[in-house]
C-alpha cells in the first residue's frame, strides 16, 4: 500500500499573517499583492506536487529466487502516466544489508507528463535467506521550496536465497522396501522395469519371464534378466531447536545442518526418490513460528522447490525439542521410511527413540554436526542398534559422499 505524509505548513502559516497585520497596519497595496502572490504560489504548488506525486507509478522487477553468491539484477521503472509533470523526484530504494553489494539504489530525477525512466542495479545474495528487497521511497515537493516534501512508500517484495547443495555423487540410503528407482547390490527383489539381459531357460524360471520374441528367434527358450533395485522413502527430521545446541558453534552448527539436508533432498529428488521434511526450525511464513514445519514425504522437482524454500526460510530458536518432533512425525509414516537424522549430538534420549522407531520398520541414519569426544562410543553403539551414525562438522566431511 502507498501512504502519504500529512502535510505541515510550518513556517509558511506564520509568515501569511505577519504580512496580512502589515498590510492592514500600513495600508501598503503591494503588500497585499505579495500575499496574495506568495498564498497563490504555495497552494498551488502543494496542490500540484500532491496531485503529481500521486500519479506516479512504479514497478520493479528480478527473480525472486536464487543461490548463495549469484547475483540478482533488479529493474526498476517509474512512470508519470499524468499530465502535469514532477518538476523534482527523489528515489530511494532499500534492501536487507546481507544484499547490498555497495549502498542502496538513489536517483533525483524530473519527470514530464507521460515521461518514463528505468534503472538497474545489482544485488548480491550472499547466503541463504528470506530478504526483503524495498520498500521504494520517492519524495517530491514543488519547484522553489516553499511546500513541505511529500513522500511516498511501495511494499517491499522478498527475495528467496536457498541453501548451498553439494553435489553428493557416492550418498546412498538404507532402505527396506523393494522395487524402486535406485540400483541395488542385493539379488534379492529385482524390478521388471528393468530388464537388462536375456539367458536360457532352466528348471523352476517363471513363464511370466520367458521372452517369447527372443525364444522364437533363437529357437530355444529365453527368459529376461531384471536388475535388482530398492525404493527409498526418505524423510528428513532437522533439528534446530537453538537449547540442543553449544551456544559457542550454535550459528555455524546449524548452518552447516541445513546444506546437509538441502543437499540429501537435492539427491533424493534427482534419483527420482521421495522425500519430506520435518523440522522445529522457526519459519516466519508460518502461522505459528515455533510448531516448526511438516513437508510429507513427495517426489519431484516442483516439491524440492518448496522443500529449499522453508530451508532458505529457516532459524535456529527456541522450539519444541526434537525428541518430541521425531516421536510425533515418525508414528505417521509408512513402513520402510528413512529416517535422515540431522541434529547436534546423538544422546541417550534420541538412542531411545530411534531404537523404538528401528523396532517399528523405519530405518534411521544419523548425522550430528557437533563436535563430540565420545561420538566413536555412540557410532559403535548405533552399529549394534542396526543403523549408521556421522559426525560432520565442516562442510568438507561431506567429501565422503562426494569422491
């Protein structure tokens, strides 16, 4: 929405009646030919500057998402679609300071009737987050001076910087439901989707693999060879409630937590492989900031959109903890889920809800960004509870899964 100020006369007011009492005194005609020039003057130019001012356009536009250090263009155009030109306009255009590659955007410009400018100028996204790009201030007034400045405010628009992805090209998930998209070393369910080779018939084959083209054109029978494959579905539980978390590395720790899970979503999705996400992150979009998020489990591209997008918006705070969430959350999804645990240390009481969550058919992968002296005690002991555990506490640990 667009405000404009109250006008205030200041010290103009005081001057008319100085003048009217002196003319009246003296009884001076050019003096009363001053007045009524000077109150001619100033009213028609407020009226003017208001009237002006207030058929001004603007418009401005840029991608509204992007990625850590690319850099996002804003264009931005003024219009007098009026008659009467603007004899002086102030443009101001302001940014969240992580966006800024030098000071904000400032232009005095005059405007004729139906006269039109453009500009551009650059920001930076430096990292991820919900940034607002605005509001426009634009200030006028009339010609000499005599009228107070009229302002005017556009709403601010919000740029969207996700989270760094890093390419995990040797990631993989533990799963126990067969028939899906990703290639598997165990022969134990093969997927009919995929057929990648022909062999001769023997005792005990199915007919429902014969191949009968191939059998034909041998002439003795052949049955297809499928590869054997797993689905994985994957649900990401993000801890970032800010009380879990050393107050010392809390920033870089959490940080360090959301390209993980950005960059675990990026592969599932390019696998073709569903993922959700679960979180007590504090988001500002949502309608209460500390019930954290819910993404069930999707697949395709347009909902890892979405998934980065709460990840961009995400802060660490106070929230419910995250034993809670994961008990919650992990009682509503199917059999076989991956659970993609990534929080600040593998304790005693999430051992115990993983351990109940094992028991139940899902299958948790832990991964803790703090650093810990007995993390080697807690690997070993989720090794005999069935699943694996890490401690990445740079980005650069993330080499395992990337070499």
């Amino acid at each position: 929405m667009n405000r404009i100020r109250t006008l205030t006369l200041g010290n103009f007011i005081p001057l008319l009646i100085f003048l009217l009492v002196l003319a009246a005194v003296v009884r001076e005609g050019s003096l009363v030919t001053v007045l009524f020039l000077l109150a001619g003057v100033y009213f028609v130019g407020h009226w003017w500057s208001r009237r002006a001012l207030n058929a001004v356009t603007f418009r401005r536009g840029f991608t509204p998402r992007a990625f850590p250090d690319e850099k996002v263009s804003v264009r931005l155009e003024v219009a007098n679609p009026g008659l009467l030109p603007v004899p002086w306009l102030r443009l101001q255009d302001s940014a969240s300071p992580e966006l800024l590659l030098t000071e904000a955007f400032r232009r005095v410009i005059t405007l004729g009737g139906h006269g039109r400018a453009q500009f551009e100028y650059t920001l930076r996204a430096h990292k991820r987050g919900y940034y607002n790009v605005g509001p426009l201030f634009l200030s006028s007034g009339d010609l000499i001076g005599l009228t107070d400045d009229l302002d005017r405010a556009s709403a601010a628009d919000h740029l969207t910087v996700y989270p760094r992805i890093i390419p995990l090209t040797r990631f993989s998930l533990p799963s126990r439901s067969p028939l899906g998209a990703l290639k598997h070393t165990q022969p134990l369910f093969e997927d009919p989707a995929r057929v990648f080779g022909k062999r001769d018939y023997v005792g005990g084959d199915s007919l429902r693999r014969v191949d009968w083209k191939a059998t034909a054109a041998i002439g003795r029978l052949q049955v297809k060879q499928f590869e054997p494959s797993i689905a994985v579905e994957s649900a990401l539980f993000l801890n970032l409630n800010s009380n879990e978390y050393d107050l010392r590395s809390r920033i870089d720790s959490s940080e360090l937590a959301i390209v993980i899970a950005a960059s675990i979503a990026s592969w599932a999705v390019a696998n073709k492989q569903t993922v959700g996400l679960f979180t007590n992150g504090l988001d500002p979009l949502a309608a209460e900031a500390r019930a954290g998020r819910r993404l069930p489990p999707r697949k395709g591209r347009g909902h890892l959109i979405r998934l980065l997008e709460v990840l961009a918006r995400l802060q660490i705070g106070e929230s419910i903890p995250f034993v809670q969430l994961l008990r919650h959350e992990s009682a509503h999804l199917s059999w076989g889920t991956t659970l993609v645990i990534i929080t600040s240390v593998l304790d005693e009481p999430l051992f115990e809800a993983l351990f109940t969550a094992r028991r139940s058919g899902l299958n948790p992968l832990v991964i803790t960004v703090v650093p810990d002296y007995n993390f080697r005690e807690a690997q070993r002991r989720a090794h005999r509870f069935g699943f694996p555990a890490y401690q990445l506490t740079r980005e650069r640990d993330l080499d395992i899964w990337r070499k």
